[in-house]
C-alpha cells in the first residue's frame, strides 16, 4: 500500500501533462470544406452572407397574403385566382394583389407582395384558374423567411470545433470553401526492450512479438494524429537517446513504449532527462493497469513513456496520449464522446487507493444495456479483444456493485 | 393526421430496406494488419499458435520453487541461494533446485523447474550470492502460463468483426499478418433539382446550393464507405436516368437527393422505377424530419431517395444509409455506439403518430450530462450545427419532458 501514496493519481497526470502544453500548439494548414471532415478549425468563422437568401416555402402549395384566407373552412372555402407559377431555381417577377394566388413549390421562393403559403392538401382546384382555400394561414405561415438560419456576422464556428457532416453542409451554403485546420499530429512511437522482435517476424523462445507499435499508431490514427513508427530498440541507453533526438526534429510528441521492469523505466527516464528540461513530469500513476508511466516534457515537446505490456499501454494511451493530442490540435470539444450508460451484471472488486480500468462486454437486452466485466489478468490483450469497452474503479471506492449503472468508455 | 397512417414507421423503413439486402454484401480484400483499423474481417480467425509462448513473469524478482518460500515473514525470513539471471528476451538453460532462486525481469522467462515469482519488494540481498524471502508466494503467482491469453483454436474475431486498436494487437501477436475484409461499399450520390447550383459557385436569387453532395459524402466516409458525387441534375427524366444508370455499373449503393416537391418525389420514383426489379420499397416514412423519404431496390443494389432538404437528407442518412452501408459490409456489431445518456433540459412536445428527432446540445455539469433541445424550423441546417446529437421522441408519445432521462445519439 505504501508505495501507492507515492503515485500521482490519473486525474492529476492528466492536468499535469495538458497544463504543461496549453501554450503549445501544432501549426495550421489550409484544407478544402468538403475534405475537412473530423479536421480541428483554428479561427472563428462567421457568416458573411444571408441565409436563406430569400423568403422561401417550406411546402407545396399557393403563395397567397393570409388575410385572403381569414375564416375559410371546408363548408366555407375562400376563392383565389391563380395568376401563375414561380419556377423553382428563378427569380421571379411575379406580384400577387388581393384575392391572387400563385403555384408555389417546396425551397422556391415566393410571389411577390404574399406573406404565406397555402399547402396544397388544403386547397381544391376549382377551374384551370381558380382554387378553393379550405383552411386559413397566419402571416408567415410555410414560409423559411431571408436571414432565418443565418444573418451576416452569427458565428457559424468557434476556433477549436471538429468538424462533422453538417458543418461542411453550413460553411458550404455560406460559400466558405476553405478552412484553416490544425495540422495532425505526428506521434513518434519507440519501442524498446532486449526481448522484442517486429510484430512480423518469429520470435525465439524467450522472445515477444512487439505489439504497441501498431496497437499504438492505430490509436493514434483514431484521435485524429499521425503515428510515426520509429522502431525497436535494444535496452542501451546511447541507441535510445539518438532515436528519440532525432525523432523531436519531425514529430509533434514523442511516445516511448518500455518493459516494465525496474531497469527499463530507469532507462526511459534517463533518455528523457536528456531531451531536455523540465525533463521528467511525473512517474508512475495509481492507476491499474499502467502503474509504471512516465510523464515528460522537453524542447515543448510532450514525453510519454508507455508501459511495455500492451494492455496497459493502450489503457494509459486511450486517457494520456488521446487527450494530449487533440489538445496540440486545440480542440475545445469536452470528451464525453462514445460512452454508454450500462447496469453491471456482476461484482467488481477492487483496492482502494488506485483507479482500476476493468474491461466490459456489452449486451442490448430490450433496450437496456448490461455491461459484464471480463476478468482476467490485467496483461492478457484478449481481455480486451472480448469486451466492447472499459469501466473506471474509482481511487476511493473497495468496488462497483452488480446492478449498478456505470459509465462505459467505448474502444 | 390522415396522411400520416398511409406512412411506414422509421423501424419499419428500416427493417425493409435492411431484410432486402440480407444476401446482398460486397466484395473482400486483403489488407495488412496494421492497417485494418475500422475494416470489418470477412471471416474468423483463430489462433493457431499459443500466448504467451512460455511461462513469463508478471513482476520483477525471483525465479522460486513456491515450497522454499513456506511460512516466511520480516521476522522469520527464508534464506535462498541466487545461482544466476534469466536473461531478457532469451532461452534460459538456468535451473534451479531446492533453496535457490534465480533473478527475473517483468516480461522474461522464468528458470527451469521454478513454479512462482518472488516480488522484489519481499526480498531482501544479504550478500552477492544470497536473498532473503520476507513473505510466501503461492504456486503460480505473479506467473503468466504458457497459453493463459490464447490457446490454438480459440475464436479471436467472429466474421463481421470491425477491427479496433487491441484487436490489431491481438493478430499481431499471434504473427496473423494479413487480413480479408469487406471493400468499402461505393455509394453514388445523384443531387437533382432544377434550383440547385453547385456549392462552390455564386447562386443567383431563387436558386440555392447543393449541399447534400458534400454533407452525405463526408456521411458515408464516417460510416467507411466511398462517397463517388456523380454531379448536381435537372429536373428531367432522361438525364436522371441516365446519370444513375451510369452509377449502377460502379457503384453499390445509389443515392438521390431530390427535392421535397411532389413532382421532384414523382420524378425519383420514376427513375427508381426504371433501374430494375422490384423498384420501389416504400415511400414516405412518418418522421420529422424527413417525410419524403424513397426506398427501392434494383438489380440488388439499394437506393436511397433522400430528402432535398439538408436537415432532413442528414437524419434520413444517419437513421438508414449508414446501416446499409455497414450491412453491405457484414458488420455484426450492435448499433449501440456513439450515444450518452443525458437529462432533457426542457419539455419537447410532439404530434403522436410520427417520430420526431430533436437537435440538442450537450453540457456536462460536475459529471451529469444535460441535453438542452435547440428548437428552431427542422430544415435549418445551423440547428445541427448548434447542437452535438439527436433524440427521438417515440411516435406513440406526445412528447418528453423536462429532467427525463435521454439517450442522445452523437453525429
């Protein structure tokens, strides 16, 4: 237990590592509306423009003035002369007086002088001129009028929003067909360890396959960075501290994935300090799994060294790595994304004073969401290949109980 | 209110376009593994090898026979001979016997005949050659056994799996290097109306520009398709045609985005008519927004007739292109992503008999999230961009009310 109390706690290594970095930034670059998808803008937009540019309909049916149509009901219909159509895609000349009507469509604009729209279900066509009104309008009524979605000056975006499918669809129809967007991160990835080999060769007896290059630079992908594999080193401190130099010359944040062992993270450590100063944020977080972190900072640059066994590493890269990412990118959005309320089917003890990450399968049972815990030692990756997301223990419970309604981060 | 009981529910809509496409998917390729992020595997994988390859220890220590350690404590400690290091990320021909220990790393092999691991922080070096053990260790502990993560044959992904940071991990590590998986699904999108001009150009008064060539692209790379934008087509039958006809030949799923008006609606049925067997599925689904929705069928490729409305093109796209395009792939995952659990700020009222689906924003406060409906006339684009998800109201509910707790579906 003692040793615990010497650790950081996650929510303090997360203020740690993003309060060290809220002056630094990635710089921007110009990308084309439609191709900005999931991109972080970095201005304000505003509009510049009108929208709809016109009055429009938001139905089929008449242009009429609603005071033609005062009282008229199916017993007692009121009588308008169509005087002709607005074609949809034109300007038209068209002016309706008193008692007139004119065929109106859906998103065309209206004649001129009417103040609504009939809808065609409550009108009858009498003769090749005539219609009847069965239901009257109020002032404005089927009617999208100029300015209603946007006026010149509203803020469309504010800097530091990601970009979705309807924001293309608002910057597009104001006529803004550039964005100036962070550029993505590039996230060197170092490997180290005298026991590793590629992912793609065969490891001799004694030998592990590397893992979290790739499971890393596909988590990398996902926050919206670049993953920059750099390779696998040997556990000497010279081949290291050369990697990682000149990976701070290209790459944005620099992500040492280590054995956890004693002698491995004293490594990790020296080879920051060398980088640069302050050097050494924090090292080690109460948090299992992912114990043996290491938290830095050189040249500007954010240092994460990773613990070496895979599940922990991407359990501490999905709440580090993830956060300080988006962060370079500026991105203001709050990360309440992809996470489910579920009921615990099971008991999920735990020690206090440590965050425990525990795995979940879930279920759809009629609408309800069960989460079960997969159990399991927290370094076995299948753990986390069953389940469907992750649960968080906090520090100052003994556990979660069956039944209860917990928060699930999705994968 | 007529009108609407003519209309197929959403669920429904769902269902039809869904069951009609059961044995219709798209074609596989072989991607490297670490560049499968988001695919979906086109067949199951097990394992044909076993993880981890040999008895590894989970902590930094003692190689120990559990028996030596019996009954030790700080004041009655067990004294063991340490007869060498197993070396990391190497065959060990180091053995031990009654009495002796031998040095182990986090990750490395254990010695020959050893059962258990010692932690380091219970032991103590009394001189070059010897240890003392301060508390017991059980059989097995702080030991992960030869095949305790994946033994040959066990599943590890079911075809229909879409593949994730740990899963990419998981094949990694058992040298599965390659990957068959679904082709993006192609989906042509047609936008038709004689008002529209393209979103890049300057539109002249009457006529508007189209957006829903950008929104329902950057809708289909979201949901991993290939968004092919065919181009912006009159109101007249021929050209329509022709333009998805052309489509058919590549592309398999195609998407017209056509006016509201009745005729335009008349004029996709009658394209829709025209391509093949059996043509129309439904027409017009008792939603808000999106009413006008078309759905069919021909040569066993989908089509979707979106409204032209952009709102109402997005929630329609949202609610039924994007499972179509997942089921193409075979994707056998649940929908249950990308929503949260929210308390609803402010009664939303509601016509029974439709499903309405109300744009909000989302505000965490000190950890509970509150959804705030952002009201305003459905076809206003900026009430998407305003807000961070949907809800929907049910169709037999006359509304929801304020402090019930919702799910909203993030974009």
């Amino acid at each position: 237990m003692s040793e615990l109390l010497k650790l950081i706690t996650p929510k303090d290594a997360t203020d740690l590592i993003l309060n060290s970095i809220t002056e630094i930034k990635v710089g921007t670059e110009k990308v084309k509306t439609p191709e900005s998808l999931g991109r972080v803008v970095r201005k304000s937009y505003r509009s510049e423009s009108i929208l709809p540019s016109f009055d429009k309909s938001s139905v089929d049916g008449f242009s009429v003035r609603a005071q033609d149509t005062f009282g008229a009901s199916d017993s007692l219909p009121q009588y308008l002369k169509v005087v002709g159509e607005v074609p949809m895609g034109q300007e038209t000349e068209l002016i309706i007086s008193e008692g007139q009507a004119a065929t109106t469509y859906t998103g065309g604009m209206l004649a001129g002088d009417a103040d609504s729209v009939v809808m065609i279900e409550y009108t009858n066509r009498i003769d090749a001129n005539t219609i009847e009104v069965t239901k009257p309008v109020a002032k404005g009524e089927n009617v999208v009028f100029a300015g209603e979605d946007v006026k010149p000056l509203d803020e469309i975006l504010s800097s530091g929003h990601t970009i979705r499918p309807q924001d293309i669809g608002a910057l597009s129809a104001l006529g803004i067909n550039e964005l100036d967007v962070s550029q993505k991160p590039k996230v060197a990835i170092i490997s180290t360890g005298d026991e590793l080999v590629s992912a793609e060769s065969d490891p001799k007896l004694g030998q592990i396959r590397d893992l979290n290059t790739h499971t890393i630079s596909a988590l990398v992908a996902q926050a919206g960075g670049i993953p920059c594999p750099i390779g696998i080193f040997k556990d000497e401190y010279e081949l290291q501290l050369s990697a990682a130099t000149n990976a701070m010359q290209d790459c944005d944040i620099i992500v040492f994935s280590a054995g956890s062992s004693v002698s491995n993270r004293d490594l990790t450590i020296k080879v920051f300090k060398a980088l640069g100063k302050p050097g050494i944020l924090a090292h080690g977080i109460a948090i299992k799994p992912g114990k043996p972190t290491i938290l830095g900072l050189a040249q500007n640059k954010p240092l994460i060294g990773l613990p070496g066994n895979p599940v922990s590493a991407l359990v501490v890269a999905d709440l580090l790595l993830k956060p300080v990412i988006r962060a370079l990118m500026d991105d203001i959005n709050p990360l309440f994304r992809n996470q489910v309320s579920a009921f615990l089917t099971a008991d999920i003890p735990s020690r206090s004073g440590r965050e425990d990450y525990v795995p979940v399968k879930l279920e759809d049972t009629a609408g309800v969401l069960d989460a079960t815990p997969v159990f399991g030692k927290s370094n076995l990756i299948f753990t986390l290949v069953k389940s469907d997301g992750i649960i968080r223990v906090p520090a100052d419970s003994a556990g979660l109980y069956k039944g209860q309604t917990v928060t699930v981060r999705m994968y």
